[in-house]
C-alpha cells in the first residue's frame, strides 16, 4: 500500500473482526472496491479490530466490517452487511468531494492514520513527560527538604561535641564533669533525632510499595479543608463546637494526592470532635511554613494528651486507656503517619495535657 500522506486520495479504513460472517462480508466489498476503474483514486486499508482497539474506539466502531471514509471530510461510517450497495451509493460523491478538496493536502494528512496514532502517542508522551519531571522535581525537593531538616540536629550535636572540648579546659572538675554529662546528652538526643528521621525517610521510600499508589499532583490545601470542614458541620453542632479557620489566601499549592490527605483531614478532624467535651473550641490553620513546606495543624480543646504517649498513638492499634470506650479501633492517626510519611512530611502532636492537643503535619510546596 502506498503511504497514506502522499497523495490526495479518497482514503478508507476498512474494520473487521474475526468473526466468518464479518470475514465473508469484508472480502466482498475489498473484492467490490478492487474491481473498480478507479484504482488510483483512492487507498483501502484493512484494520483488525481486535488488534487496533485504540482506533477503533478513536472513531467509535461498535460493529465490524465498518468502512470509515476518513478522507475527503467529513468522516463518514458505513456498517452492516450490505456495504456494497451502500459504497455504490455513496461512491460518486466521495470521488467528487475528493476533486473538490483535493487541494488541500494538510486536511489530507490530518485523517491518515498514522497521523492520528502518532498523535495520540505525542500527547499519551507529553503527558508521562510531565509527570516524569513533576515526580523528578519532587525528588530534587525532597532532597532539599531532608537537608534543611537534618542539619539542624547536625548543627546542633556539632556545637555539643565541639563544646565539650571548652568543657574539658573547665577549671572547676566538677562543674567540668558536670558540663560534659549534658553536652553529651544533649549530642546523643539529636544524633537519636537525626536517627529517627533517617527512619523516616527510610519508611517514607518503602512507603511507595505498600499499596498506598500515590496520585501526586498539584493540590489547593484551602478548598480542600472547606470542602472537609463542610462535611462535618454537623458532628461540630452536634456538641457545639467552635471552629476557627486560620488558613492564609496565598498558600502555595501542594504536591500530594488529594484524596489520601482528605482521609488525613477527616481523621484528626473526627478525632478533635471525638475527643474535646462540648462547647469546646478546634482550630484548623495552615502555614507556609518555609519555602519547601506547609504546615497544617489541627488543634482541639480536649483532654490532650500525655508526653509519654505521643509518639505511641501513631504506632496502630494503641489507644490511651481512659478513651477504651470511645468507638475506634486506633488505626486512623497510624494511617495518617504512613500516608504523610509517603508525602516525605512529618506528622506529630504538641499537646498540653488537660487544655488540649494540636496535630500537625508537614506537606511538600508543589514547584
Ligand atoms: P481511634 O480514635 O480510633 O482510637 P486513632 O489512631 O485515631 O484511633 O487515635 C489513637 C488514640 O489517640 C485514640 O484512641 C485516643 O486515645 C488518642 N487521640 C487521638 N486524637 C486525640 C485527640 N484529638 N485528643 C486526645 N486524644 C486523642
């Protein structure tokens, strides 16, 4: 077959499928068109449904053996079993719209097929494209972010050790050995930071496989907390909560999957509900914490919630004891760790036992 962006030709895709009646019928119209005088005025091109479902559904065929007139416009589909008697219909015209837009070459070349698969991969490939430097962009974000964050604990247990060595010139022994047990201490508490956040990371990267399948795109954090608060208004009026909103206009938009951070929102929401006593007061703020971050916090007029156990309650399946008769299972706040850790951000609580609890969580600026 010559190729189909030569010539101005009359051009016809023929679709069948593997059925012997679609067989039969096919064979009788390429027998039909291949007896014509006018061979060189037009191309056919034979098309296996089944092995070209993508165009199949481009021009929308639900029967076989389609003949899809794809050049001269407009595009016109002829099906059933008498093809024949319908291409005997149509013939002359076609022939006569075929002198008629001959001219017109880029209008040919914009109905061959070719033109419209590769079409189709240009935008299937600009479209991974992006995505790939969105996820590569993130990447370099990332890094950026576990930088920033690791150096102050660096910093920090860097001064420590360097301060020892002042420490051991000390005149008073005893104040000296008191100045070297903290310093130590304190470098042995950040290397324990800097631990844990290489742990993190570390989960963060497995978190990829563990069946969470991240949708990351660019998200508006402020529509999406509205549309979360909205769904609740009645659980706050139910114990006559007050909320205060505190979430800036000109936040930057985040890089994460809207639906797992709605489940995020709605969790430590239900949980502030769930655990302040009526007429109590939650606050949802948000804050461009620093160029890479957002900061969201969550914060409940409750009961709080003891130092010992706030890093306990992320865990899955533990709860404190005085809320075992609260309905829950305690897995949402540990759902909410492993979809925030995925996100590469942090989540934990601050809280003031008997006057509250705030929760807050990290998410990465979108670029
Ligand atoms: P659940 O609420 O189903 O028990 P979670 O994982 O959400 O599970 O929470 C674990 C535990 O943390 C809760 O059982 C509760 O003891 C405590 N907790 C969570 N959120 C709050 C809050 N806002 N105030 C006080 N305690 C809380």
């Amino acid at each position: 077959m010559p190729p189909l962006e030569t010539a101005n030709l009359l051009k016809l895709l023929l679709f069948v499928d593997e059925r012997a009646a679609t067989q039969g019928y096919a064979q009788e119209i390429q027998a039909y068109l291949q007896g014509l005088q006018q061979q060189d005025d037009f191309e056919l091109e034979v098309l296996e449904i089944s092995e070209n479902p993508d165009l199949a559904e481009h021009f929308r065929l639900v029967a076989a053996p389609s003949l899809v007139k794809i050049y001269p416009a407009p595009r016109q589909t002829l099906a059933g079993g008498d093809l024949v008697a319908q291409v005997k219909r149509w013939w002359s015209q076609w022939l006569a719209d075929v002198t008629s837009q001959g001219g017109d070459q880029a209008e040919s070349d914009r109905y061959s097929v070719t033109q419209i698969r590769l079409a189709e991969d240009l935008f299937r490939l600009k479209r991974e494209n992006a995505e790939l430097n969105e996820q590569l962009q993130f990447k370099d974000q990332v890094l950026a972010m576990l930088a920033h964050d690791l150096r102050s604990p660096l910093t920090a247990a860097a001064i420590a050790v360097e301060t020892l060595e002042l420490a051991h010139t000390h005149e008073d022994p005893e104040r000296a050995a008191q100045l070297k047990h903290q310093l130590y201490k304190h470098a042995r508490t950040q290397f324990r930071v800097m631990n844990r956040m290489i742990n993190d990371i570390l989960q963060a990267a497995q978190g990829k496989n563990s069946g969470l399948n991240l949708q990351l795109r660019s998200l508006q954090l402020r529509p999406l907390c509205e549309d979360v608060l909205s769904q609740l208004t009645l659980r706050f009026a139910a114990k006559d909560l007050t909320l205060i909103q505190d979430i800036p206009q000109d936040l930057p938009d985040v890089y994460a999957d809207g639906e797992l951070i709605r489940q995020v929102l709605t969790n430590l929401l239900e949980n502030a509900i769930k655990y302040t006593p009526p007429q109590g007061t939650i606050t949802v703020a948000i804050l461009h914490r620093t160029a890479q971050k957002v900061q969201v916090s969550v914060a409940d007029t409750g009961l709080g919630i003891p130092a010992e156990k706030r890093d306990l309650i992320f865990e899955g399946h533990f709860r404190l004891k005085r809320d075992e008769a609260q309905e829950g299972f305690g897995i949402g706040l540990a759902l909410c760790r492993k979809v925030i850790q995925a996100h590469y951000g942090n989540i934990w609580v601050d809280s003031t036992p008997q006057k509250g609890s705030c929760f807050q969580f990290t998410l990465p600026v979108y670029r």
